[in-house]
C-alpha cells in the first residue's frame, strides 16, 4: 500500500490485511468457484459465512447467550425508528440523552411514537456538544421504557466516560464510531447498535446487540423490515442480508480477534490519540475544542481559529496523502478519525504534517 492514510469518519480505512485477504478472495471464495459478491444468503457456503461472523464478535466482546447478535441492511440511522417501535410499551415513554447530532435525530425520530423527554442535554456547552452531560438515576423517569444515548460523538469527538446508571431501566446505545475500539461490558446495555461503515466492514449495514427480553413487543404499526422479532427468529435473514458487507465484518473481526482482540485494540487507539491530543495540548496553534474529561479516543476535533486556514489545512494535507480531515459541516475545522485501522505511523505523519503547516502559514498577530 502507499502512504496514503485515510482519516475519513466513515466509510473509513480499512485494514490493508482484511483488504488482501477481500481481494484474494473476491473473485473465486475459499476455491468454491463463486466470488462471495454472487453467493446466495440461502447457500450453505453463506450459512458458514455469517455463523462465523456471528461467533466471532460474541468472542470479541463476550456477548452473553441471553443476547441476540442482528446484522442488519442499512445504516444506524434506520434505528432511530426501529428502537421506538420495538422497545416502547403501552406507556410509550423513553428518555433521551443528547450529546451531538446522531442523539439530537434519534430523539426527533422517536417523538413520532412516544412521550420521549429529553434527561439531559450538551446543547448548551460552549462550544455546544463539546462535553457530555453528567448524569444520575434521578435524572431517568422511573416510568421510561428506555434510555438512549450515543455512546461517542462522531462529528463533536465527545464520548461518555462513564455508562448512565439507569437504575433497572434498559440502557440502549448508538455505538457506530467506538464499538470494538476498546472492551465494554455488554450487560450494561440492554441494545447495541452500530453502523458498519467506521470500523467493521463497508457502509450497507448495521450490528445490533440485543437482550432477549427486549424482543417480540413490537408495536403493531411496526414495519416487517424494522421487527427484531422476525430478525432474530431468521438468525437475520428475515430478507436478503448486506451479504458482501457480513463477510467483510467477518473477516474484520477475525484480524481483530488475531492481533490480540480488543484489549490490544484499546491499547493501540490509547497510543494513537494520545500521540495527537499530547501535540494539540503542548502549542498554541491549533485548539481540540472538546472538554479534556470527555474526548473521543476516535474522532479527533481540533482547529486553528481561523475557517481560511482549517480550508486550506485540509486542502493541503489531502495533497500530502492524509486524506478526508475536514471537518463537519456543522462544526468546521479538522476531524481526524482513529479508528482500528489507522496505524500510528498514521497519526505521526498527521503531526507531522501540522507542525509544518503552523510553521509555513502563521497566524496574523501571532
């Protein structure tokens, strides 16, 4: 591979391991005589295919047996109505945490179903959602079918750096850009959910980890496609599952699982933001606008304070190879996403790289 580091927060750099072994696989699978692009999702060679990739991230993240493992068509996104519509009761309450964009249209999605409040909310922190709120039990309605929250902040790169007590209300987390970045204890959650686009496979699908006691109370307006019910009893082939993107999972948790599992994954993501958050915190140049208490070890935001030089920071270093830091449309500046994937002589090329753009394009006043 060049040296080309992709920083991208999703579809996001894949592992050039997991990318040859795709490629050598692509045309003719396992000498089958099929490329796994025109496998059937009822053949037997398929059956194998997401069996493994199923078994494999229960080992990962030790998934107990009383949760289902759904991997689903589309995007996290979808869920935003499929939580409310399987998880809601008679009394259609549920609380929302909103820390960032992803939270903040979960929440309007969900107010289509229910009496969905808001618990707590990084709105008006300044900058807005540069922190995550602190939360107790109180702040739950003990009546609430579910809490929900999105566990790390992919456009503001806040995560919690704590799990909610809700008490012995289920506790449902969004976690697309951190899931398999570090271990997290899964019996505190009673709903995963994570798109595969940042750090499992191609964009087209999403994981969902879900306790057995949350399945079959689907309201009845529930769409077929949206019912964990009918997922689950098909071992998620209720329709023609994202087949390309299961295997692609596949094999991503297999390289994980071979280089040490998720305690080294932890321990290399450690590593790598600590390499860039050490360098924003030792100049004055560029400012990482996210409380310390709460940075996201996998999106990285940061700026010069200055919009004409993010846009050319950004222009420039894609010249340079590291592509896809500009930041979000709703927030500016620079996003670098550390996900499995980026290796550390990533990350040393990025400050590298901002070292002498500070030095090539100072600041008027400076």
């Amino acid at each position: 591979m060049n040296n080309v580091y992709n920083f991208a927060a999703g579809p996001a750099q894949l592992p050039e391991a997991v990318l040859r072994r795709a490629q050598d696989e692509l045309s003719d699978n396992r000498r089958r005589g099929i490329s796994v692009l025109e496998m059937s999702h009822d053949s037997r060679e398929f059956s194998t295919v997401i069996k493994s990739a199923e078994a494999s991230l229960r080992e990962l993240m030790n998934i107990p047996q009383n949760y289902k493992v759904l991997f689903l068509q589309g995007g996290a996104t979808t869920q935003f109505a499929a939580i409310p519509l399987n998880l809601l009761s008679e009394r259609r309450t549920a609380d929302y945490v909103i820390t960032g964009q992803s939270s903040r249209n979960a929440y309007l999605q969900a107010k289509k179903y229910g009496d969905i409040a808001i618990a707590a909310s990084s709105a008006g922190a300044s900058p807005a959602f540069s922190t995550v709120p602190e939360t107790t039990r109180a702040d739950f309605r003990p009546d609430a079918d579910y809490v929900h929250i999105c566990y790390n902040n992919t456009v503001y790169g806040t995560k919690f750096n704590y799990v909610p007590d809700t008490g012995n209300i289920p506790l449902v987390a969004n976690m697309s850009s951190s899931i398999l970045s570090e271990p997290v204890d899964v019996t505190k959650f009673a709903l995963i959910y994570a798109s595969a686009q940042k750090n499992i496979a191609p964009a087209g699908m999403t994981v969902v980890i879900v306790r057995d006691d949350l399945i079959g109370n689907a309201r009845p307006e529930t769409p077929f496609m949206l019912d964990y019910k009918l997922h689950a009893d098909s071992r998620s082939m209720y329709n023609t599952p994202p087949v390309y993107q299961i295997y692609m999972a596949k094999l991503m948790f297999d390289w994980i699982l071979s280089v040490g599992g998720l305690d080294e994954m932890k321990r290399r993501n450690e590593r790598k933001a600590s390499l860039l958050y050490d360098y924003l915190d030792s100049q004055h140049y560029y400012t990482a606008p996210v409380d310390k208490k709460c940075r996201s070890m996998t999106n990285v935001i940061f700026i010069t304070g200055d919009a004409k030089l993010d846009t050319k920071f950004a222009k420039e270093a894609d010249r340079a190879g590291l592509k896809n830091l500009k930041g979000h449309s709703s927030v500016g500046g620079m996003r670098a996403s550390l996900y499995n994937s980026m290796t550390e002589q990533g990350v040393a090329a990025l400050v590298d790289f901002m070292k002498h753009f500070a030095e090539d394009n100072p600041k008027l006043g400076a």
